[in-house]
C-alpha cells in the first residue's frame, strides 16, 4: 500500500512540475487597446492597402488585464508606442511595471500572434523606457498619454448614432474594432516628432495565446 502511495505522490509532483512547465513556455494576453495614427479613418493599412500620406506614424495605447509571458505575469501592466510603420518604434512601459514585466511584454509583443506587424516587420526599436502613462476614459473620448506623447481621440457616430465598428479584420489585435477620429496626436522626441488632427483613431480588444517555441 505504501508503495502505491508513494508512486501516487510522485505521480502528482511531476504533473506539477510539467504544469509548471507549460506555463513557463506559453504565454497569454487579454488587453484593451487604443490607437491613432497619420491615416484618414479608416486606417487603409489594415486592409493591406497603403497609407493615406504614403506614411503610417502615431501611437497606441496597449492595457493588459490579464497576461503572461512564460512564467511573468504581465497582468494590469500598460504599455504605450509611438511608431512610423515599417521603420521605427518607440516603446514606453509604465513606470510601475518590473524591469522583468518591462523585457517580458516587449517580447510578448513582438509575436506575430499580437503586434508582429507593428513591433517586427521591418520597425527598428529605437528605445525602451519605463514612464508615467496617464489614462482617462469616457463614452465618447479616450485620452492617454506619456512624457512624450498626447492622443485625444472622440468616438464616430454612424447610423442613428451608433458607433461605427469593424469586424473580421485581417489583423490579430482587431476584436471589436470601434472607429474613432483624432483630437490630437502628437509626439516629440529625440529625433522624431510628428502632430496630427482629424486622423484615424480607434479602440479594440485582444485575446490571444500561443506557446513559446
């Protein structure tokens, strides 16, 4: 009886193990993201199709509810970009996250799964830097900020009023889609500045998971 105890116990401490495992090695993300950029809305290059000024630049707005990436959680930490399609990028964690939080949802999110698009794809990653990132929300307006950047967006009515959404983009970061238009979008740095008003905006959801090879 001992012995088929013993094996028992053993049994379950290496499915913890291997459970443990399989957290290190996968990774998972459920955030809400905002973005603005030099496009009209809406932004053609989510179809694929160029750039309304034959350039794509502007910032988003990346607020993870629940992730990890291996065996860091990444829940409740922001991250906001300033970036110019297909060139560079400009990535800012918020200051509360760990130094290991601030490595772990920039790998996250270069996956293709996520924002390979975006944070591969040819955009050299200029600078990483933990910051203060400002956040306010209303029905019609979101707002968010860093030292080096501002983005006001204000909701689009389409029929009867409603909100304008987008499904079934052909994008990983895209769910429920809902079309806004910039107050203000504005970004300056060493090296890289740019402003903008009336341009495309919106605000998404992401649900994603993957394992890391």
């Amino acid at each position: 009886m001992k012995h088929h105890i013993t094996l028992w116990v053993l049994a379950l401490f290496m499915m913890g193990i291997t459970a443990a495992t399989v957290q290190a090695q996968g990774w998972s993300i459920k955030a809400d993201y905002t973005e603005s950029c030099s496009c009209n809305p809406t932004c053609p290059c989510l179809f694929g199709s160029p750039p309304t000024r034959g350039y794509c630049e502007g910032n988003n707005l990346i607020e993870i509810k629940e992730g990890h990436y291996g065996d860091v959680d990444l829940g409740g930490v922001s991250v906001v970009t300033a970036f110019s399609l297909g060139k560079w990028l400009k990535v800012y964690v918020d200051e509360n996250a760990s130094v290991e939080q601030a490595k772990a949802v920039v790998e996250l999110l270069k996956l293709d799964q996520t924002f390979g698009i975006i944070y591969s794809g040819g955009s050299k990653i200029l600078s990483e830097e933990r910051v203060p990132i400002a956040v306010d929300k209303t029905d019609t307006r979101v707002t968010f900020s860093v030292p080096a950047s501002k983005v006001e967006i204000e909701k689009m009515k389409g029929l009867n009023g409603n909100p304008i959404r987008i499904k079934n983009l052909p994008v990983p970061f895209m769910e429920d889609h809902t079309q806004y238009k910039a107050v203000t979008l504005t970004h300056k740095s060493k090296g890289k500045e740019f402003k903008h008003t009336g341009t495309n905006g919106l605000t998404s959801k992401i649900d994603a998971s993957g394992t890391l090879q």
